[in-house]
C-alpha cells in the first residue's frame, strides 16, 4: 500500500477534502492547506516528508506556476503536480517547463489522479535515495575520512580542500601506497562534479599501445577488430572527473592526445574525422619525479605543467609516524566488521613493532599487514609479534634495547646504533648492501652488529 506525505494546497474546501480523503485511502498521509501562505509554512516545516505537492494553480495569494520555484526551494526532492479547473495545453506545457512533473485538470477521474501521484511519489522516493546514496559515498570518500593528525598529513589534506572547490589539474605526487587515489576521490566529492563520475584509470595496468584508445575511445572500423564504436574514459567522465593514476606510464602519443584534451576539452577518437567535446577535471598522480624526468625528455615538458597547475605531495606513512597507533586501530576496526568478529588485540611488543617498521610499502602495506592478522591470528589472544609478518619481525629485533644500555637516544651511541639500525631496516636485513649504503666495509659493519647486539 502506497506511503508518502502528500502536501495538497487548494482554496476549494469541499474539493480538497473530497481529494484528500481519496489519497488518504491509498494510505497516504494528506497535509492541507487552503492558500499559498499556509502551504509553504507547512512545506517548511515537512520538507523532509513531502514526496508531492499537489497544488492548485489560482490561489487566493498567488499562482501554482510562479509559486513552483518556491515549493521546489523548500522541498527539492519533491514533485510538484498542478491542477486547474481550465487545464490547457500552453499552461500544461509552461508548468513541465517550470519543473512540475504532471498538470491536471480538476474533475479528472480519481484513477488518473491517483496514477499521476503515485508516479509523482515514487520518483520522489527514487531521488531521495539517491541522495541518500550520494551522502553515503560522499562521506565515505571525505576529508574526513583520512585518518591521521600527523601535520605532514594535514597539510596536504588542507592544500587538497582549497583546491577541490576549484576546477584545476592537479598533479598528485607520492610514493606506491601512500594513498593518492583516496585524495583523488576526496577533492572529486567535494567538488562541485560531486554528483558527475568519478572515472580512475591506472595508466600502468594497460599495454601503451592500447592507453590511447582506452582514454579517448575509438570508431567501428577504425583497426580490425574494433567492431562497434567504443567510449573512451574521458567520454565517460563527462561533466565529471578522470583520474590518471601512474601517469608517467603514458607514451608520446597519447601525451600529445592529452595535452590537446586538457586544453581544448576536445579529442579525435581513433577512426573519427570529427573531435568530441567534452567537460572533464583531470586530476593525475605519479611515483616519480616527473619534473625530472621532463627535463631529461623522457615526458613532455608542456604536458607536465599543464597538470601541475597545483602539485600536491601526499606524505609517504615514514613521514607521518605518530599515525600508525592510529591505523592501526582503524584497521583493527575495519576488518573486524568486514570479517564479522571481535577487534584484533595486540600485546605492547606487536604495537611497538608496527610502530617501529618502516613500512616501504606505506599506508597500504599496513593494511594488508592487519588483514593478514585479521584473517590468520588465533581468536582467544592479542596479536603477538610471532604473528607478524617476518620483516615486521626483523625491524622489533632492530629496535630492541640491549641490556644494560642507556636508552637516552642522545648518547653518540644510540645515534650510531639507530642509524644501523634504520639502513639495516631499510635494506631488508641484506648486510652487504647495507654496508654499501653505510660505505663502510662489510666486516666492519659485522663487527657494528656484535657491538651493538643487533
């Protein structure tokens, strides 16, 4: 049985109270009021139960048709359906112009009333769940979302929010993992192309010689093979947002292809005489130094500042490290809803290992390190180093204070021993290319490792 609350503006009374005891038996509930004042105080204060408004066009203190922006301001995922007592066609046709979804003629059968409400109803009810959808994946791809209160991560977090607003390239920069696409998706949904696609491409993950017409698409014919006409992504983030993630990967060809989209916002598609037109931000992230490479010849110059009309640097998790308590915990958290089962626990030695591991493969690496614990470590006790990955293992032993050893970090000492200790980290426990990077012959760096009881 239908639902709803149907707001029903009408200076007839014996008509309105024969309309809303007809919609009341379908099981909707009827607000009423008899002039244009009384309506909207009621819309105002049922916006977010109106699904109709289901007005009168000649009221005592206005018309439906001018009084249509209005209703439409208070309650915008409402439908609004008009009747007259003189219905025609260049007044039905102005009101569907206006926005209203169907204009009635009074006297019409209660059948055709009925249809039109419900219709009216359900698309209102259609609307609000996308929305509500929208708000939901708004608030999951927010600023907000990002955890961490480390001032390297706040920063950028700050930079991103400026520009979000904004419609320029933007060139994120940072290491594998470190979450440039998650900033990507933030500055997308608080953008206003919030309710357009956000379409992400990872330029690394096609053959170059298929990137080109993966962005831009191609025509039926143009190569064999290409049997039906194909989008490219640009099409397909049209009015919204294209992310290029691993930029760099991009060859010659398909840099010059982009750098014309970028600043025409229009590209040939492969087999096409005629360009297409479009309205797209490109956000772009890379791993490398793109500058660099640029001035060495290996990407286009004119390219590279085209997209990095702002450079934003998104800190590696080394940068951030009073974070990893924190994601740790929001992790433990996750997976423990993902997987349906109590929070992972940890002892004091497992969480001054995680803290104290490097993590190359930053905020992403973390993550699967918890996944894995979450999956693998026994129920009835906390995470224990043993459980841990063996290089998480390997960076507790490092880190670990010999006996009878002041911990005081300013001795010459433990300057000395932490520094062997983070290249030891670094490399992996590989000792001879470690002693490399420290430029110290390989017995001497042994020699450390004895002293230090590393």
């Amino acid at each position: 049985m239908p639902d709803g609350t149907i707001l029903l503006i009408d200076d007839e009374a014996l008509l309105r109270q024969a309309v809303a005891r007809t919609l009341e038996l379908e099981g909707y509930t009827v607000l009423q009021a008899p002039d244009a004042h009384r309506g909207l105080a009621l819309l105002r204060d049922h916006a977010a139960d109106v699904c109709v408004v289901l007005s009168d066009v000649k009221l005592p203190d206005g018309r439906g048709l001018d009084l249509l922006p209005r209703y439409k301001a208070l309650a915008p995922l409402a439908e609004v359906v008009l009747m007259t007592a003189y219905g025609t066609i260049a007044d039905g046709v102005r009101a569907m112009k206006e926005g209203a979804f169907d204009y009635l003629t009074k006297g019409d059968a209660d059948e055709q009333l009925l249809v039109v409400v419900s219709r009216a109803a359900e698309r209102a009810r259609l609307q609000q769940r996308v929305a509500d959808l929208e708000k939901k994946v708004g608030a999951q791809y927010s600023f907000d979302s990002m955890v961490g209160r480390a001032p390297a991560l706040q920063q950028a977090k700050k930079m991103a929010q400026q520009v979000a607003a904004t419609d320029a390239t933007v060139l994120l920069e940072g290491p594998t993992g470190a979450g440039k696409e998650l900033f990507a998706q933030a500055i997308h949904y608080a953008s206003p192309r919030r309710s357009k696609p956000f379409v992400a491409l990872n330029c690394s993950a096609f053959p170059r010689e298929l990137l080109e017409s993966e962005l831009f698409g191609y025509k039926k014919g143009a190569f064999t093979g290409a049997s039906t006409d194909k989008k490219g992504l640009f099409e397909e983030a049209n009015g919204g947002t294209l992310f290029l993630d691993e930029i760099g990967e991009l060859e010659g060809g398909a840099q010059a292809k982009l750098l014309r989209a970028l600043e025409s916002q229009e590209f040939t598609k492969l087999g096409d005489t005629r360009p297409t037109r479009v309205n797209v931000r490109v956000l772009a992230a890379t791993n490398r130094n793109l500058r660099q490479e640029a001035d060495v010849g290996h990407f286009r110059a004119d390219l590279y500042y085209r997209l990095s009309v702002v450079t934003l640097p998104v800190p590696a998790l080394s940068a951030r490290r009073g974070d990893v308590p924190v994601l740790v915990d929001h992790f433990a958290r996750y997976f423990a809803a993902k997987l349906r089962q109590q929070p992972l626990r940890f002892t004091p030695e497992a969480l001054q290992a995680l803290d104290h591991y490097a993590w190359p493969g930053n905020v992403r690496e973390l993550k699967n390190v918890l996944e894995r614990a979450a999956i693998l470590a026994p129920a009835d006790r906390p995470v224990e180093v043993d459980d841990l990955p063996l290089e998480v293992q390997l960076a507790a032993l490092l880190t670990a204070t010999p006996a009878g050893v002041s911990d005081d970090p300013r001795t010459l000492r433990n300057v000395e021993r932490q520094h062997v200790q983070r290249i030891l980290q670094e490399c992996g426990g590989n000792k001879t290319e470690a002693a490399r990077v420290l430029g110290i012959a390989h017995t001497t760096l042994y020699r450390k490792i004895q002293d230090f009881e590393l």
